[in-house]
C-alpha cells in the first residue's frame, strides 16, 4: 500500500483536493470579508468594522489549523506541532506582555507586563496648599465642560491664522494621573480630576506655570479596561465653588479656595445601585458632567435595570439636598445643558434611548424624542444642541448619524417633536460635540472631520482623519485636538475643505479629552500628560 502524501499547503488537486479546495475557498473568503469591512461603510462605525476584521483575522490559522489536524496526511505526532508552537507562543507573549487599552477606532494596545501603570507611577498629591482666588471671574473664563455657554463656542477672542510666522509657545509639559475630563479655568486657575494609584485627585493649578496650588483626594481607584482609567467628567466652577463627578457616581462639592468638601452625595447609593449593577449598566463609567443652573445643580441619576431609573437629579448647590428627580430613563454617556426652546428655558438631555426637555423648576419631561442607543454597548455621547428658536441638533456615532428636530407647542406646557430630516450617513459624533456657526456644524464624523449644513444636513465636505479627539470653534477657526495628540487651526468654512492653517504636535499618546482656551492660553490633556500653550492672537 502506498503511503499517503504528506502536505503543508492544502492542496487544490489530486488526493485530498476536495478538501483542500474547501480550505482555500474559506480563507478567500475571510479575506475578502475583511478587505470589504475594511473599504467599506458596512457598519458605519470604523472601530466596528476592525473589531469585526480581527475576529474574522483569528478565523485564517484556525481553519488553517483544522485542516492540518484532519486531512494533511501528516503523521499523528507531525499534527500536534503547529498546536504546540501556538500554545507556546501564547504562552510567552501573555507572561511578557498585558493588555492596555484600545483606541478609539477599537485597534488594542499591549505592554510590557513589567511596566508599572503610569498612574501609579506619579504617586500621591498633597491635599494642604495654597489658597486660590476663584470667586473672581474674567471675560476669559472657561468653567464648564465645552466651554462658558457648553457649546463648543468661544467668540471674545480672534486667534491668528498664520502660525508659521508666529509659533504657538509652550508655557509647561508635565505627567498628569489618568482621568478622561477636561480642565475647566477660571481667574487663571485650572481645574482638573486625575487618578494616581489609588486616589482619585480633584487638582488645581496655575494655568500658566502648570505649578499645583492643592488638591482634594479620595481613595476610588477606577479601572476599565476599554474605556480607561480614571475619573471622565470635566469639573464646574461656579461662584467660588468646584463641582465634580467621579466615574462611580460619587457626586462632590468643593470649596474652591481650600479644597474643603462643603457637601457630597452617592449616586449609587441614592438610586440603589451596587457596584456590580453599575458596572453591567455603565460599563463605561459615568461621564456627564455637572451642570449649574440657578441655584441647582444637575446630573444625569440612573438606576437598576429592574428598579427606579431616573434620567436627571437635581440638588440645591449650596447645601446638596435634593430639589428633583426628572425623567424614567437610563442615563448615557451625556451631559445635560440648558436652553431655550420653543420659548421655555429647559434642560436638555440625551439618555441611553432618547432626547428629552426638562422644566428647570421641576424637572417635569417637556418632550421626548427617540434615539437609538444601549449604554453598555452603543452609548449616547454627543450633547443635545439647541439651535433656532425651536429646533435642536442631535448627533451620534455606531452608524445613527444626525438629526434635526422641531419642538411644537401642545396646550398643556408640553411639547410634539418633528423631524426636520435624518441621516445616518453624516456626523456621527462618536465620543464627541459639535460646533455650530454661521448655519453650518462641524464635528469629528467617525475620526474625519466634517462640515454640514443645519438646515438640510447636506454634507458640504469631509477630509482629514484626526480619528477620535476633540474639536473647540474659536470665532471662524477650529482647534482640533486629534487622538494622536497633535493640535491643527482649522478654517470653520464650508467653501474651503480641511483647511489646514498650523499643526503642532501639544501631547503624546491617545488623546480623547476635551480642550481648554483661557483667552490665548491653551490647555490639553490626556490620561497620562498635560500642557499649556500660548496661542498667537490676531494683530
């Protein structure tokens, strides 16, 4: 008997074609599945479409692999070696190396397992220092998330255009903990939260030396590993008090001279949730920032998933006790803002499935507008901008795209919602904001930057991959923060494409929090660097 042939390659002719055939048929396959997901809008997000190529890209050696065990005609013992090589590979690379993180476009990052988490390399602040000054407020000021109206908009200033002919200039570099939020600035003062080992760190410092004045800390070591460590909302500042939220819902208000907690609150507690519910329900911890209305301030409440949910809370800023609960729905990953819309000033929200207006006295549910989302997968992010004097602009990543909706006036205070249009092809503002002018928004649409008209959502243009960071419109001009770290001006136009007038590389590493601007005092930072710069002003 004539022994059987023996091969590496599955063969497309002769003894054992069949299945060789049916081997090489399966991984043309894969592969043409992964270059269509990879040159294609086919999920309309592109970190889904590499999270989707990588489990495809795992499927090549394993039916490679299966076809060596049960039809190469190799030798019983020969079989087993490519299983051996690739345990003992595995086996190496996870002793020497962990996982991270990932990108914003879902690309993993692994690192050595000897390297000590840079947080927990920075080791602890001082909670004594100096006393600070942030009862006073300027023309400047930055205090709040997005900026003094939270829209993304600062129009006091007019930046140069020219930054060849005069360079933005470097005030300070330093490491920062890990955090997720931005600074918020006001009389000079920046505010910002970190997490170093096991602290999580509300800072203050001199916006212009980067010098720590004091800080609050507390011990709430926060880890995730896809959406990273570390607190992720940005602070409030708000008549010499500091307001901030941490990614477990613990809810602080500061004095801003001392760092002296004036009042706290629980979040999970207050709206029973364990710890484990949290994590299954917020997976990425909790993101929106607090907002100062009057005398009240707001954030998105929550709840279990079998329980009470509530979209909004509200305390009184001074003393903490609760004013209002507004809303039935899971939270996202959304801050609310105010407005006025339809002529009543509300409180606007984005939650885990929709949009909705609040009265601001009593959180009562204005209107309601349905959006697409789950909060421990596809999560809402993008605020509710209010534009016109009864419309407001919603955007979202994970293919839903943008929308522009009409309020109309019922008879009992209440209002009807109306699509004005809907596209899923144009901004789809995954971890980020737009900014509104002159009747046409920009925004980061899936990492590429993007202009399009309010009215109809035409796209006027897109170019300029700056994946997933962060955009702030200064009068006519964006700054973009990309993800890479580098800062680029941009011309807000919708004539002109990606009309890059400077760049410079600001900070190094993955880059997804929001910018600063302290009249021409720029501040960036990420989850493991900050940094300040002078940006030239125009004449």
């Amino acid at each position: 008997m004539s022994e059987r042939k023996q091969h590496w390659m599955p063969p497309i002719s002769g003894r054992g074609c069949f299945a060789g055939r049916l081997v090489w048929f399966l991984l043309v396959v894969i592969l043409g599945a992964i270059l269509w997901m990879q040159t294609t809008d086919a999920f309309g997000d592109h970190g889904m479409a590499n999270a989707f190529s990588m489990m495809a890209a795992t499927m090549l050696p394993v039916v490679w692999l299966l076809w060596f065990l049960l039809a190469s005609g190799q030798r019983w013992w020969m079989r087993f070696v490519p299983l051996l090589v690739l345990g003992v590979f595995g086996f190496v690379f996870s002793s020497l190396f962990r996982f991270e993180d990932v990108s914003g476009e879902f690309v993993p990052r692994f690192v050595l397992r000897s390297a000590e988490e840079p947080d927990r390399a920075l080791g602890s602040l001082a909670a004594a220092g100096d006393t600070v000054d942030l009862m006073t407020s300027t023309i400047d000021d930055f205090p709040q998330f997005l900026g003094p109206n939270r829209d993304l908009g600062v129009d006091h200033i007019t930046l140069a255009r020219d930054w060849e002919a005069r360079p933005p200039r470097m005030l300070w570099r330093q490491p920062i903990g890990a955090g997720w939020g931005g600074f918020s600035v006001v009389n000079g003062y920046a505010v910002t939260m970190e997490q170093r080992g096991v602290d999580v760190n509300v800072t203050w410092c001199d916006a212009r030396t980067g010098e720590g004045k004091w800080s609050h800390s507390a011990v709430a070591r926060d880890e995730r590993a896809v959406a990273g460590n570390g607190p992720r909302t940005t602070p409030t500042i708000d008549n010499g008090m500091v307001y901030t939220q941490g990614a477990m819902g613990r809810l602080l208000a500061l004095d801003g001279a001392t760092g002296r907690v004036v009042w706290e609150r629980d979040l999970l507690a207050e709206f029973d949730m364990s710890p484990q519910q949290e994590a299954k329900e917020l997976p990425y911890g909790r993101s929106g920032s607090p907002l100062i209305v009057d005398e009240l301030l707001i954030v998105p409440a929550g709840g279990p998933a079998s329980g009470k949910q509530v979209s909004l809370v509200a305390y009184d800023k001074r003393t903490g006790d609760k004013v209002w609960e507004g809303g039935d729905e899971q939270i996202s990953c959304s801050s609310p803002a105010v407005a006025t819309v339809g002529g009543v000033r509300q409180i606007l929200i984005v939650n885990e499935s929709s949009a909705s207006g609040h009265d601001v006295a009593t959180g009562r549910v204005l209107w309601r507008h349905a959006r697409e989302g789950h909060t421990n997968a596809d999560s809402n992010v993008s605020q509710a901008v209010a534009v016109g004097p009864n419309q407001v602009f919603l955007s979202k990543g994970y293919a839903l795209g943008a929308t522009l909706i009409e309020l109309e006036a019922k008879g009992d205070g209440t209002f009807d919602t109306r699509e004005i249009w809907q596209d899923s092809k144009v901004m789809r503002t995954k971890f980020t904001n737009v900014a509104i002018k002159d009747g046409y928004v920009y925004g980061l649409s899936d990492g590429i930057l993007e202009c399009i008209e309010l009215a109809t959502g035409e796209r006027m243009w897109k170019g300029g991959r700056f994946k997933h960071g962060q955009i702030l419109r200064v009068r006519d001009l964006l700054l973009v923060l990309a993800e890479s770290g580098e800062v680029l001006l941009i011309e807000a136009s919708p004539e002109r494409k990606n009309n890059i007038l400077g760049r410079f590389q600001a900070i190094e590493g993955k880059s997804w929090n929001n910018i600063a601007l302290y009249g021409s005092l720029l501040l960036v930072r990420n989850g493991g660097e900050a940094a300040a710069y002078e940006l030239p002003l125009a004449g």
